[in-house]
C-alpha cells in the first residue's frame, strides 16, 4: 500500500482567521507534492485512493497549498484536485522560467489559483502576474520592506502578498504595513499578554468548568450546575453524548446518565472540550483547533508502545497545549488555576518528563518540523505510517464539532 507522511502550516489573515493550510510531504526535502510514479494511470490511482482523502482530512474544509515539482506539473497530476479546493504553488528557484510561465497559462485557463514561491522581487517574474493569485515570500531570506516597490506593480494583478516564517505578533504589525495580506508561521500560537487583565465572566465561568473538570472524583453536581446556567452548554454536551453513545437503547438526557453510560474519563474530555470551545474568539481559533487535534492526536500514540503509562493524561495535555493562546495568560499562571497533575504541569511548562516527550512529538509532527519528529520516532520505536493514519483520524474527528 502507498502511503505518505503529510503535515500542515496555517496559513492567516490579518485577523487571524484561518484561509488555508500550506501542506508539507515529508516524503521530500522540499516539502513537495511527491513525484509518485512515471506511469500517469498508476499515479492517478494512487492520489484518489490514498493521497486525496487525506488532504481533504488535514485541511479541515480550508484550501489546500500545495507545492508542485516541474515535472507533476509537466504530468498533469494537479488536474486530479477540484480548482476550488487547492491552490498550486510553483517555485520561482532555479526554474526555467519560459516553460514555467507556460505550465502557469495552462492551470490558470483551467481555473485553477497559482502561488509564485521564493519570491525574490526581480522584475523578470513580472510575466506571471496576470496568471498567480499568491506571491508568498520567505521573510527570513527576503527584507519585506523590499515588497514596497513590489505592491504598486502587483495591484493591478489583485494579487495577494502572503509572508512565510512570521514567527511573532510584533513582525506581524510591520508586515500589515508593509501590505502583506496573509501570514504563514507559528505566530499564532504567541499569546497576547496584558498584564493586569482580568478574566471576561463567561472565561472565568468555563475556567471553573475546567476547573470542576480535573477534580478527582469528578462532582458532577457541581459540573451540572455550571452548564445549567448556559443553555447553548446544556445542548452542546448532551449533544456530543449522544453521538457517541449511539449504541444505546435510551437517549441521555443528564450528566450522571451519561458518566453512567460512558465513565467519567470520556465525560471530563467532553466537558474539557465544551469549555474549550467557549473560551475561544476567532483570534484564536486556529489555535484552538491545534489543540483539539493534538489531544486525540496524544491519545491515539499513547494507546501503545513507550507511553501507555501516561495514556490517561495524554488528552488533557493536548487540549491545554494552547490554552495560554486561549486566554491571553502566560501558562505558568493557567496551571495555577486549574489542579493539574504534576506531570501534566511540566508537560505544559517545559515539555519535560515522558508525557511532555509526547506532547513534543505530536506537535512537531503537525507542524511539520522534521528533524525533531525523526529522533522522537525513532527513540520510542514508533510505526510513522500508524501515527499518519491517526493524524488524518484527528482531523476529522476536530473537523466534526464545526459541523
């Protein structure tokens, strides 16, 4: 069976909603779309079995960047995607640019959006903005404020300035000025910390939740009466019971007949996920949905091998991987307020112990960022096309609550 490893960048606009997903193969060095196989009938049958359902898994309904060699173009293996749901990045480097600029003509009178990558701002890519929608720019190798002379050339293309490596809140203010429209990096996961803040009611209420939710034995009258003050809560669990008890012959109308049905450990995920869901704005959504995958994510790995001795905190520790994000708090103030198990804390505040190991791991294998997932999965003698399958699983499983 063909199988290949795929990660994901959030791709933002200025007010951090999410507009795609940059799709990293790590079949590559290059993070490109894999050149699977000569025989254009064999390569087709692979893509829609294997590699299609996939992508539309990772990306959650948002579109698709995705980075094609020369020679996919050259085969045609884009065509096998819907126009509306991908966006072909083609790499301006070391590119011969007549033949290029040839492939982009024929994607772009196919209907299909072109990004130009690598972007270098010579004026001899100028011939291809009739027929890119992108132009994305490296701003560790490219000064954006050479994108000044760029936008005034560009505008008349309506073509969109997309930065890559955005790494802060504070280069994010100065690209905005510079006219950059999307942002590419892990800038969204730097809590915006105002010192002196005080909680919002409906945050410090779910923070309670939250709270009620760690306790051991959990009180589920406590628990009930929190959600009891907020109907969309009420209908929200018991909704998200119901689906997963659909073996059951009574439907489960309270929280003690579902802690009955299901046990308290599958419960406090449910209650820890609703009061997620409560305290996030769209600033910090996509944040938000990292964590959620992260958790199954955590909990899926940890089912074997090395880390099913902390198979129990693994989803926890994955929802609350973002919550600094959520609340606009430093973590080691959060973990004051909720009582977390100790290996939990070190997991969330320094990555340390296994259970921080795991937590390491799952994310870079999200992200992307292969030279930490290599030695992780080779240290505790993991299956990379097991942990794949369970990653495309935790996507879809996240993409459900939005639907």
């Amino acid at each position: 069976m063909y199988s290949t490893y795929i990660a994901r960048q959030a791709i933002l606009d200025r007010n951090a909603n999410t507009i795609g997903y940059e799709l990293l193969f790590r079949d590559s060095p290059k993070n490109e779309f894999p050149l699977i196989d000569p025989d254009v009938a064999s390569s087709k049958l692979i893509i829609q079995n294997h590699i299609h359902g996939d992508i539309e898994a990772i990306t959650m309904g948002k579109t698709a960047f995705i980075n094609f060699t020369e020679e996919c173009l050259v085969n045609k293996f884009p065509l096998l995607f819907d126009p509306n749901s991908i966006v072909i990045e083609i790499m301006s480097k070391g590119s011969d640019i007549a033949r290029l600029l040839k492939l982009a003509k024929l994607y772009h009178q196919r209907g299909y959006q072109l990004a130009l990558t690598e972007y270098d701002t010579d004026p001899k890519w100028d011939v291809f903005f009739p027929y890119i929608a992108f132009i994305k720019v490296d701003i560790d190798v490219i000064n954006p404020k050479r994108l000044f002379a760029v936008t005034e050339r560009i505008k008349p293309h309506d073509i969109k300035l997309v930065a890559e490596k955005v790494e802060s809140n504070l280069q994010l203010l100065s690209l905005v000025e510079v006219g950059f429209n999307y942002y590419q990096g892990y800038f969204y996961h730097e809590p915006e910390i105002i010192e002196g803040q005080t909680l919002a009611p409906v945050k410090a209420q779910m923070m309670q939740l939250m709270n009620e939710a760690f306790k051991t034995p959990l009180d589920f009258n406590a628990i009930a009466d929190i959600i009891s003050h907020d109907v969309q809560l009420s209908v929200g669990l018991l909704k998200m019971v119901n689906n997963v008890a659909t073996g059951t012959r009574v439907e489960i109308t309270s929280l003690k007949q579902a802690v009955a049905y299901l046990g308290e450990e599958k419960v406090r995920q449910f209650v820890s996920i609703l009061a997620l869901s409560k305290l996030t704005t769209e600033k910090t959504e996509e944040a938000a949905k990292q964590a959620l995958v992260t958790a199954k994510l955590m909990e899926a790995i940890a089912s074997q091998g090395m880390f099913v001795e902390i198979k129990d905190l693994a989803f926890i520790t994955g929802l609350l991987s973002s919550i600094d994000v959520v609340l606009g708090q430093p973590i080691s103030e959060v973990v004051k307020q909720i009582p977390l198990a100790q290996q939990i804390e070190l997991a969330l505040l320094g990555k340390d112990g296994l259970l921080g190991e795991l937590l390491q791991l799952t994310t870079s294998y999200i992200l992307g960022n292969s030279d930490d997932i290599n030695s992780l999965i080779d240290t505790y003698m993991l299956d990379a096309q097991v942990i794949h399958q369970e990653f495309v699983a935790a996507s879809k499983w996240c993409q459900s609550f939005s639907n």
